[in-house]
C-alpha cells in the first residue's frame, strides 16, 4: 500500500502483484482477482462463500482512476456513485459470471475482491483469508453443451493455460488431428483461384477444406455459414479464411466493426470464441499474391 498527496487531499493505493485493479474512470482504483473455472456442461451453480476473515484499517481514502490523458493534472475526479455513498465498495467481496461455453468446455469466471472501502468513513477491509466454491445442482442452467465431442488439440494448450480448475483427466482424449478449415470468398475467377491455392496448401497439411463463394455476402450470411459448418462439419471446424478487404472487388463484411470477432463467436452469447478467423485483406489480384505467402490469421481466439 502507498500513498500521495494531490491538492491537499492524501489518496491510499493498494494492488496485488501480478492482478489487475478494477478500471473506470472516477471510481477506486482496487485490485480484484479474477479466474476462469470449468463447470459441468449441463446445470447450474451457486458461488458459495467458504471463508471472508479480515482486518479493518482506518483512514483510508481510496484514489480514483482518471482518465490517462489527465493524469498528473490537479485532484482526480470521484464518482459520486461511489465517493458519496456510505456503504462498502464492492458490494460483494466475491461474484461469479454467467456460465460461457469456450469451444469445448462450459465456464464461469470467479472474481474475487480482496479489499473493500468506504469513502465516507474512510476504512478499508482487507482480506487476509477469502475462500469461495462452486457448488453444482440440477436446475437447468444457462448454454448447456448437450454434445459430445473430443476436445480439439489446437484448443488444449488455451484450455490449459485459461480454467484454473481443469483436471488432466479433461484432456485424456484430446484430437490432435488437423480439423476442419473453411475458405470464405467472393464468387470472382481471380478469388476463387488464390481460395484453390490455399486451400490445397491445407489440404497438405492434413486439413478437411471447403470454399464458399457467394456474391452476396452478409455478416449474418457469414456466421450462419460457419455455424452451420461448427455444427455439422466432421471433423469439427477449427479455422475459417475470409479472402478479401472489407471493401473493393473482393470486398466481404465485417458485421459493422474493424473486426472479425462476430464470425468465431458461434455459440453461448458471450465473449469466448469458438473458432479462429482470419483474414486476407486483399483489394486487387497483387494483394492476395503478397497475402498468401504469410501467415493469414489475424483474429485468434480470445477469453473474457
């Protein structure tokens, strides 16, 4: 914990080395530690809290976060949703996320609030034993996976890396084998010859590769596609190709932002994509001569 003093007013700090700390502009800046965890694929879950023993410590006015821009210039600004209320900030010490289904796993994310203020009061608790369970049970829950498939071996090392609670038996019957892979392209002679190229180069590598040449592609026209393909492709899609600038002669949409995000997001409503997309963006002939000689991925799959 430190402190400083900014136009007469002295502002306490604390973080926890290595996590984040709660970020929006003109509220306190306190750190939190957040985890995904596996649940079981069909259900609900509670958060119960096991353990929340702590020490109160007095005169502690926490410093808000500013915007990046005016930092170092005078006092910062205090939300008064939070600065005014004579209450303790969180509200909860811990809080889970709704359940989420990563590709082959279905999660929730546990955050954890190591210290909670009052600002009117000016006292801190800081938690020096906070514990929490997920308890499983029978009430139908929110995107249930009723499928069974083996988990896709280019997912393994994220699974691995990302759910803190994954046991080594989760991965006992990984597929390492390459898996689907779908080429996405304007119905154009000079399109569809660069989409035979690369899809002949995954061919060779062990890939199961299909190409999808429309004139009139929309982003619902795209993702309904590659659902359909990671619903029913054998084996399992993995990867997906748009061939083309946004804009152009072989111009395909994104679903209205700079990213291709919507197309590998195809199931649970949330956050965590299912496939990986990538893009070549190309506006002429000479761009997908230069494109396809490097790596075309440029949307890889991301977490919460």
């Amino acid at each position: 914990m430190n402190s400083s003093r900014i136009d007469g007013e002295t502002y306490s700090a604390v973080d926890v080395p290595g996590e984040r700390v709660l970020w929006k502009e003109g509220y306190p800046a306190l750190p939190h530690i957040t985890r995904l965890y596996r649940i079981p694929n069909t259900g609900s879950v509670d958060l119960v809290i096991n353990g929340a023993e702590y020490t109160l410590q007095e005169d502690f006015y926490p410093v808000p976060v500013r915007a990046e821009e005016l930092s170092g210039w005078g006092a910062p600004a205090k939300s008064p949703a939070v600065y005014g209320i004579d209450d303790w900030y969180p509200p909860v010490v811990a809080e889970m996320g709704p359940p989420s289904i990563f590709r082959d796993f279905r999660v929730v994310t546990v955050t954890l609030y190591p210290v909670q203020i009052n600002p009117v009061t000016r006292q801190a608790r800081f938690y020096e034993n906070l514990s929490v369970d997920l308890v499983a049970n029978d009430t139908p829950g929110e995107n249930e996976i009723h499928r069974v498939r083996r988990p896709s071996g280019e997912w393994a090392s994220m699974y691995q890396s990302f759910i803190e609670n994954l046991d080594e038996q989760a991965l006992d019957d990984v597929d390492y084998a390459p898996g689907s892979y779908a080429i996405i392209c304007r119905d154009n002679v000079s399109a569809l010859q660069w989409a035979d190229s690369l899809a002949n180069w995954r061919r060779r590598m062990g890939f199961t590769v299909s190409i999808e040449a429309r004139n009139n592609w929309t982003p619902s026209t795209i993702r309904n596609y590659l659902q359909g393909q990671y619903s029913n492709a054998n084996p399992p899609l993995e990867y997906a190709v748009i061939m083309g600038d946004v804009d152009g002669t072989f111009g395909i949409p994104t679903d209205g932002t700079s990213y291709d995000h919507y197309y590998a997001d195809l199931e649970g409503g949330d956050h965590y994509e299912e496939i990986s997309v990538g893009r070549i963006s190309a506006t002429s002939v000479g761009d997908f001569t230069k494109s396809t000689t490097r790596s075309c991925f440029t949307s890889a799959p991301v977490h919460g």
